[in-house]
C-alpha cells in the first residue's frame, strides 16, 4: 500500500470528494484542463491467485496535446483530493502515442514489460537466491529495498530473461515481484496482511464468491520433474513452473501459504489510488461481515471523476466434458438473467381427494417488477368411480380464485388440464397456490401423475413445493451510484493555461 496521510485516506473515500490528477510525461506537464481521460492496470495475478509472478503495469492516457512525446519518454501520473498532498500511480515509459489534430493518445508500460532480454549472470554457483537478484537487479537497472532469502542454491539456470528470474526468485520468497510507485522492485509477500478496511459505503457494486479459498496442495514443475507438497481439489492447488524449486522449498512453502484463506470478488468502487494490487485486505458488506480479499487487479479510470475495478481472483473449477446438468445450470442462469422462470413441481406421493380441498400445487417467487405475470398450468391424471365431481380453486397471494366445478366422465381414469394467467402482481414476494377437493365423492390422483408449471417474465426463481432451483454461484449486491455536483472549485489557479470547470464526483 501507497504511504499517504490520514488526511489523505479520509478524503479519499468521502463522497462528493474532488479528483485532481497530473500527469508528467517527458518534459510537459498535463492538469486536469487537458487530460481527458486515463487507465490505470496494477495486475498482479492475471488469471487466479498463484506465486512467482512478474507483472508489468499499464498506464493509458488521453490528452489535449498536439506536441510530440517520443516513445521511451518517462510518464509520472498523480491523483489528489486536496491539491496539495499527491498520491503516485508509478513511473511508466511510452511504447505507442497516437495523435491526431489536438488529441493525443499514449500507452506506456512500466520497466517490467521491458526486461525480455536473457540474464546472463556475472556471478557463479554455488551462490544465494538474494546475490542472485542483486544480480539480475543491477543487470536491469533496479533498485530493491529486500532481496529475499540468502538460501543456497548450487546451480544459476540458463536462457531464462531477466523477468523470469525475478519471478522464480519471487516464487522461492513465497511472493508475487512487481514495481512499486517509486519504480523499486518489492517481493509482495503472499502471508502478509494489508489492515486496511473496505467499506460497502465506498462500492457501487460487488459480487463475491461464495466459496472460501484456501491453498491444500502446491505443484511445481523444476522442468527435469514435478514437485508436489500436500493433495486437495484443483480450485485448492497453486501449479507454476520454477527450475529453483526443491521439494524441501516446495514443503515450506505450504506451510507458510495454508495461512491464508479468502474470498473471489470483483468490486466496482471508488478508485482510492493508494491500494496496490498484490495485498491481501479486508471487505466490510457489513458491520458483522469481515471478508478477507486479494487485490488480484485493479483496474483504475479517470474523467474527470476516479472509479475502480478490484479483482480478487480464486481458482475455479472446469471440466472439459459437458453434463446435462451444467446445461440445465447455464439454462437457468440465462431465464434468471432475462427475468424468465420456469418452475415444475410434480407428486412425489399419491394424492387422495375428498371434500377437504389439498393443496396440488404451490409456488413461491419474486416479482422483479410492478405488474409482471405468471402462468398456471396444471395436468393430471384422476382414477375415481364414474359421474363424480370436483374443484379447483386458486389462492393468489391470499385471494382466493374459485372455478367451476369440473366432471369427471364415465371412464375410471381421465386426464384433466387447468390454466390460469396471474397478471398485474405486486412486486416482491408473490404465492400462487392451486387447491382440489371433490363436489362428491373420492378420487386419486396416482403418483408422478399431476405436473404443475409456472412460467413468467419478469421474475425471480425461489424455493417451491419440493422443487428447488440451483443456486447460482455468485451474490450480486448492485450498491451505489456516484452523483455528480456543480460545486464551486478554488485552487485551480496554481494550474497554468486552466481554462475548464473541474468536475467532482
């Protein structure tokens, strides 16, 4: 996490807050009067949560500018809420700028994207994994605060780049490598914790994994062999490739990694530019709800307004082979996701009629919307003594709908079909519940011989009868909306040439 002030912090996550951004790029200096928009791309694990890994960050920006910026130029972005304590994003290098008339459009990358050439070592072995990252640090231009463990390792592998053995050597730390905001090479430690606290007040939206990650099993191919240490599921188990791995390294490596358990999550917030992407934090839905997320990725946007996307990535599971059942899953999410449900109940136990009505067929769901519809259908099978007769009545959210009394002909057994359109229903909850008894006389309907459907637009499925619908695997809690405001700005004269109207969020 970024060092800044209390003050900082506490500006950052008000709402209503102004944004200030600059950003240096070779020897022009760009406030918000000319930048138009930006993004910022702090990754740390691109696809689910693993060790060793050596990102470079992205920084994409959009100005009013009709110079020239030579590719390899240094680019220094800012964010400040106060315009006078500034919070770095990094130290970037342009590798493509597009311009056209008084636009132009930069992508630049960190000094990690640049480090493809082969580390050939200046040292021999036997040597230790912290003289060899000094090593590879001074053969890349970088400055390391901590060089990790002083382990001895017999042989330096051949024909790997320079970011290669940053991320093997990362990996032996039981860490992820990046750059920092200060372009230093920092071994973000995967047993750390960052105790800072993420609040539902700052997110506009979120869903979480349900499932809670832990880490059984690691996996490592050495390229002469593969290491394992532990056993458990995929969705458990780290696998990476690292030619410095023993199985002893392997071994305490989990050992050290069993302590950490946390939360999938993507979370749509403000942008608070002092998080870093490689940290472990704390989510707060709820004042009794803690959950520990790894910031995975953020991705940052700037437009006047900072905004953030955080991705706390756990492995899940795939399976190559296709089952009816994820069909039937893939299906479901899809009539949810379009407010489409179709729910079918059918008897489990023979159903006997008499003058007492029972129940047939009953269901619960969520109206999504004011005035949505449902549609009954109801087939069944009657064994019964001929000229008998029954009823069907319907119980709609507690109103009761009364039919007119069908007749069963003179056979024994007849199939009867009965329809019904619930329309104009009340948003939330809703309860249809269809009811049979006999004018006279018995009857049976005989089991798995009655069917019920619902089918409806515009709801959602629940829990009905002895019918359960699947459980998706993710909780969607859509949270709040950024409102902007005309408020009155000062300070802006210290920004040369400042000829536009700052806008807050």
């Amino acid at each position: 996490m970024v060092e800044v002030s209390d003050n900082f912090k506490k500006l950052a996550v008000q709402s209503g807050r102004y944004v200030y951004c600059k950003i240096i790029a070779g020897n022009t200096t760009f406030f918000d009067d000319k930048i138009l928009e930006f993004d910022f791309d702090d990754i740390c694990h691109p696809e689910w949560y693993t060790v060793g890994t050596a990102c470079p960050n992205k920084f994409t920006f959009s100005v009013l500018y009709n110079g020239e910026l030579l590719v390899g130029d240094t680019v220094k972005p800012y964010i400040s809420f106060d315009n006078s304590e500034w919070c770095p994003l990094g130290v970037f290098y342009v590798a493509r700028r597009y311009v056209r008339g008084k636009k132009a459009s930069i992508t630049c990358y960190d000094k990690m994207y640049s480090l493809d050439d082969e580390y050939i070592p200046s040292i021999q072995a036997p040597t230790t994994y912290d003289a060899i990252l000094r090593d590879v640090c001074s053969a890349a231009g970088l400055a390391c605060e901590d060089y990790g463990a002083d382990y001895i390792v017999n042989e330096i592998p051949k024909g790997h780049t320079l970011r290669d053995m940053i991320g093997y050597i990362a990996a032996i730390n039981h860490s992820c490598a990046k750059l920092d905001r200060s372009e230093k090479l920092t071994l973000k430690k995967q047993t750390s914790i960052i105790y800072y606290w993420l609040e539902l007040e700052n997110c506009m939206d979120y869903s979480r994994n349900m499932d809670y990650s832990t880490i059984t099993c690691l996996s490592c191919d050495t390229g002469n062999e593969i290491l394992v240490s532990g056993d458990g599921a995929l969705t458990s188990t780290i696998e990476f490739y690292n030619p410095f791995m023993t199985q002893q390294g392997l071994d305490n490596m989990l050992a050290s990694l069993r302590l950490i358990q946390f939360y999938g999550a993507k979370i749509t917030m403000q942008g608070l530019p002092f998080l870093e992407a490689g940290e472990r934090i704390f989510f707060m839905d709820d004042p009794a709800y803690l959950h520990p997320i790894w910031l995975s990725e953020i991705n940052y946007h700037y437009d006047g307004a900072l905004t953030a996307k955080v991705y706390s990535r756990n492995r899940s599971y795939t399976d190559a082979a296709v089952h009816k059942e994820d069909l039937d899953a893939a299906l479901d999410e899809i009539r949810a996701q379009l407010g489409n449900v179709c729910i079918k109940q059918t008897n489990d136990n023979e159903i006997s009629l008499g003058s007492s009505p029972v129940t047939a067929a009953s269901f619960e769901f969520l109206a999504k919307a004011r005035n949505t519809f449902a549609q009954i259908d109801l087939n069944f099978t009657v064994s019964s003594a001929p000229g008998v007769t029954l009823n069907i009545d319907l119980s709609v959210n507690g109103e009761k709908i009364s039919r007119t009394a069908l007749h069963i002909a003179a056979e024994q057994s007849e199939m009867l079909h009965y329809y019904y359109l619930a329309d104009n229903l009340p948003k939330g909850a809703n309860k249809i519940e269809v009811r049979i008894s006999m004018s006279q006389g018995t009857a049976i309907i005989p089991k798995n011989q009655l069917i019920a459907t619902l089918v409806g637009k515009g709801l959602g499925g629940g829990n009905s009868g002895n019918v359960n619908d699947r459980l998706t695997v993710t909780d969607e809690f859509p949270k709040y909306d950024y409102v902007r405001t005309d408020l009155g700005l000062a300070g802006f004269d210290a920004y040369p040439g400042f000829d536009g109207a700052q806008e807050t969020e």
